[in-house]
C-alpha cells in the first residue's frame, strides 16, 4: 500500500463514528439548536426550498392539492364606531367548515391591506381576551388603523369543532391526517378566503398570531409568499420548538427547526416579538441575529427588525403596538408609533359564528373528515420527488467506506451514521443484498457468485423512542433502513460502472423496493414483495413511515420501480 493509499484509508476511518449517532440521546422540542452557516444566498435559497417542500410532506400537502373557488358563509354583520365584525364559516375542504371572526374597516374607502391572524393556545380561542393576550383588541385595532383582518380558530377550538385540537395516531400518520397539516391547510384557505375580499388589496396581505398562533404564521409565510409582512410572536426560538401536536407532525423537523423556519420569509419583511420570560429570551442575541444573516444574503437586512419585552409568555399590549406600528411602516408607509385605542369586547353568543345554529348540512364527523382529507391529499400519480420526501431520505453525492477483511463501514460525512456490511470483489454489476437480521443472515441466503457483492446490515434499530413528538424530529427505523440501502447504493456507483442490483430477503424486500423505488442512477429491482399487500395494518406494523399511503403506497413504488431506474 503506497504512502497515499494509506492516507487516504486513515482519513477515511477517521471520518467512520464508533457509534452510530442514530442511537444517541434524542433531540426534541427542548434541545438547543444552532443555526447553521449559509454562504450565499444560492445555498440558502436551495435550503429553503427543500424545507418548504419537507413542511408541506410532513403537513401532507406535498404536492398542494388543488384549491379551487372560496366557498364561505359571512354573516351577522354589527357595526361599531370604525369596525365591523362579522361572522364567518370557511368550508376549507367538502363537509369541513372553519370558523373566524371578519373584521372591517367603517368609514374608510378603497381597497385594504389583508390580515389572517390564527390564535395560539388561549383558553377561549379567537375571544380571548386577557392582559397577556387579547385576540379581539389587536382584530379591532387593526380594522379602525385600515386593514381587513380574519381571526380563525385552530382545530378542534371554538366554532372549528368537527375534530378535536389533538387527534391522531398510527392508521392517521399513514395519510399525514394530523393537526399541523390540517391547520396549515385551514390557514392557505383563510388566506384565500381574505385575498377574494372585494375590499382587499391582494397585493398587501400580512399574518401575524402569538405562541402556537406564531407558529401557524411562519409556517404559513414559509410555504406560501402571498404573506407580504409577517410578525410571528413569542414562538421563533431555537431552545423550544413548540409543545402541541398542532405544532409537531412527524417528519417535520428532520435535520431542522424553528429558525430555519422563521427565515424562510427572507427577503420579505418580518417583525419579531420576543418576551423575558419565556423561550424567546435569547431572541436578540441568538435567534435574532441568525435570521438577520439570512437576510444579508440578500442585501435585506433592514427588513428584519426585533422587539423584546421583559414579560411573560405574551401578546399584550406592548407587542401588539410593536406589531401595528411594523405593520404601518411596511404595509401603509407611516413611520411613528401606533398606540392602541380602548376596545370593548363583544359577548360570546355575538362572536361565534354557531351559536344558535348547527354546523351546515352535509358536515362530517371525525371519520368523514378523515376520509375527506385522504380524498384531498392523496398522490394521484407516482411521484418519485413526493415518495422521497415521505421517506424522508436522500441520495447521498457521496459515502465513505473502509473495509477490514471481508466487513466494511460506511457513513455519509458530516451524517454521523454507521452502517456495517460484509463485501467482496467481483466482475461485473455490482449486488447489494439486505436482510432483517443484518448481513450474516444476508450472505446465507444469498451466495457469492463473481459479482461484487456487498451483503449490507441495515439499521436494526435498538433506540428509546419514547420521547415526546419523538417522530417529528427523528426517522422511524424503517426510514433509516431505507436510508441506509440508499447509502450503500451509492457508494457501489462510485466503486463499480453498471446497474446495482438491490435485493431485499423476506420482510426486507419491502424496504429494497421503496429504495429502488427513490434511487438515482442506474438501479435494478431484483426482488419481489412476498405476504405485503400493502394495507393500512401492515405498513403500521411491517413499515412504519408516516405518509406513505398518501403518496400511492405500494403501488406507487411498484410504478416507479418498474423498468428500473
């Protein structure tokens, strides 16, 4: 072995872990995440848009279903001294309704900036109405200083009710029904339902809501640019990424959090609102100045602007002054400070758009809403780009590899994964072979023959995943083997020209197929998926990835890995 051979093994081992990082502590909602360095603003830009699609997988809105006109109820208008409140049912998807309040500019003409602005979790909703939130006083507010605003509910408050707030579990994660992407949905319609107005400027919309109303309005301003001028409040943080459900939908903070989130409205302009006491406090110093680089990328920076406020968890006063002075720089170009006026808070029964009445006919209960949403969101065709993001993998540009006798290791640099195998040289196309019980087992089933042959010890699992919202953060095991069949596909492109042959042993073919199903470069099926029909209760039980009946299931990887690659 030449001096250089032999550098270029220790490096190699030098990057190969002791231990596989898969299999340490969790990461979760509470973990201190750093933002990471972007160079330049194409980096960034194709950073964003890989999280903006990993949002909407992780929602089940990838692709975005088709939206279609805005059907909505609005009635029960009251006039007041510059306002007007209405009430309003949005029917986001058939036989599901949406409620909110409407308020309106009086006495003022021409066209309206537009505001949704979603709640976050008080006690009453969209009525609430304390010191440290009033949902009501920034909604009338903003109506007498010129803009039409729509205050709607989270799932499961208020007059939203056909689901509860938290609902889920593993026959739902199949089909991405969980209250993230159906709030995210409700907020792209409510969206819709401001930008028909004939009284707003659809060119000057906004979004703005406090705790997981924050989080309902970056994710909104990630996904979708109509949103002009943000102001998330007391929620972008990197030591606390949200507590509820309708914050944490599996596959959501794969390799990401809030920050990265909160940045994706770069260039546009964004205020945020941090407090003392609660888990913005390092928002000035930390999360603040991560944003702010992003937004240098693109020459912007003072589009980006910071408020603390030494308080509680919070959107009282204070920030929603910070708010509407932002908002009428930005959006009604006056500089100066807007100071709230009083405000009287309407009675319950004046506000909620079903009391008194029921829901409209045809409304569905929980199960036809479940149905409703497969309906809406299922992949009609098979969607290589979609599977993937389901599968929540990648096709690694490349892989490290040191090999002792017949065993090899390989990782993905900077990944930190392990993955054992046993391998031996041949001629001709490559064969990779994968087993459930790793690659002994692998190597007694399948015989060497000439080829290069490489019998791969998939990820076997062995984690504590009991955490809370572990999935939103980490892969499901499946995932990881799937990920690690990819890995091993490509460091056999890099070493041998031809077509790989992947073939998967009893339950592990069912992996090999999703694989070779979402590989790159020239790849071959050489297995067939025995006693897997691919049904609700076997993906629970035998492949487990949240969202993978969404994009066509099994029947869509058999499309896509017919002919091979």
């Amino acid at each position: 072995m030449t001096i250089l051979s032999s550098l270029l093994v220790f490096l190699a081992a030098a990057q190969i872990p002791d231990r596989d990082a898969r299999l340490t502590a969790p990461q979760g909602t509470n973990y201190a995440y750093v933002m990471p360095s972007y160079a330049t603003r194409a980096e960034w830009e194709a950073r964003k848009q890989h999280l903006r699609k990993q949002i909407l997988a992780a929602a089940g809105l990838l692709p975005l279903p088709a939206r279609g006109p805005v059907k909505a109820e609005v009635f029960g208008k009251i006039a007041y001294t510059g306002y007007t409140i209405e009430k309003v049912l949005v029917e986001t998807m058939p036989g599901y309704f949406l409620g909110g309040n409407l308020y309106r500019p009086l006495g003022k003409s021409g066209k309206f900036p537009g505001v949704v602005s979603p709640h976050g979790h008080w006690k009453k909703g969209r009525l609430e109405n304390t010191d440290l939130g009033s949902i009501p006083g920034r909604c009338i507010n903003l109506a007498r200083q010129g803009y039409v605003v729509f205050a709607y509910d989270m799932v499961g408050y208020n007059d939203t009710k056909q689901t509860p707030h938290a609902f889920g579990g593993a026959r739902e994660d199949l089909w991405n029904f969980n209250p993230l992407g159906l709030q995210l949905w409700n907020s792209i319609r409510a969206l819709d339902f401001v930008e028909s107005l004939p009284d707003v400027d659809k060119e000057r919309l906004a979004a703005t809501g406090a705790s997981g109303g924050g989080t309902q309005t970056f994710l909104l301003a990630a996904v979708d640019e109509r949103i002009r001028v943000d102001v998330p409040v007391n929620m972008v943080s990197g030591i606390m990424q949200g507590g509820s459900p309708c914050e944490n939908a599996p596959g959501l903070r794969h390799d990401a959090f809030n920050v990265e989130f909160g940045a994706m409205m770069a260039p546009r302009p964004m205020l945020l609102v941090a407090a003392t006491g609660d888990w913005t406090k390092n928002d000035p110093r930390l999360e603040y100045q991560a944003i702010r680089a992003i937004y240098q990328l693109y020459d912007a920076a003072s589009q980006v602007e910071q408020k603390q406020f030494d308080s509680p968890h919070n959107y009282h006063q204070g920030s929603r002054e910070a708010m509407y002075g932002f908002f009428a720089r930005r959006i009604l170009g006056k500089d100066g400070e807007v100071k709230e006026e009083p405000f009287t808070e309407d009675a319950d029964d004046q506000m909620l758009a079903l009391s008194g009445r029921t829901l409209p006919p045809g409304a569905l209960d929980y199960e036809g809403v479940f149905a409703a949403w497969r309906k809406l969101t299922t992949v009609r065709e098979a969607d290589r780009e979609v599977l993937r993001y389901a599968l929540s993998v990648e096709n690694p540009a490349s892989v490290v590899a040191v090999e002792t006798a017949d065993a090899i290791a390989f990782t993905r640099p900077g990944r930190g994964d392990r993955i054992g195998g046993i391998y031996r040289r041949g001629t001709g196309a490559p064969l990779l072979v994968v087993h459930p019980d790793g690659a002994e087992a692998a190597r007694a089933a399948v015989a060497f023959s000439g080829r290069p042959t490489l019998w791969l010890t998939a990820w076997q699992g062995g984690r504590d995943v009991s955490a809370r919202h572990y999935y939103t953060f980490h892969r499901t095991d499946s995932q990881n083997r799937v990920q690690d069949i990819l890995t091993a596909v490509r460091w056999l492109q890099m070493q041998h020209p031809g077509a790989v042959e992947i073939r998967g042993v009893g339950q592990a073919s069912v992996a090999a197929l999703f694989a070779a199903a979402v590989a790159e470069g020239q790849v071959r099926l050489g297995s067939t998926v025995e006693n897997f029909a691919g049904t609700d209760e076997q993906f629970q039980k035998d492949f487990h990835v949240p969202g993978i009946q969404r994009t066509g299931g099994l029947a869509a990887a058999r499309k896509l890995t017919a002919g091979g690659n």
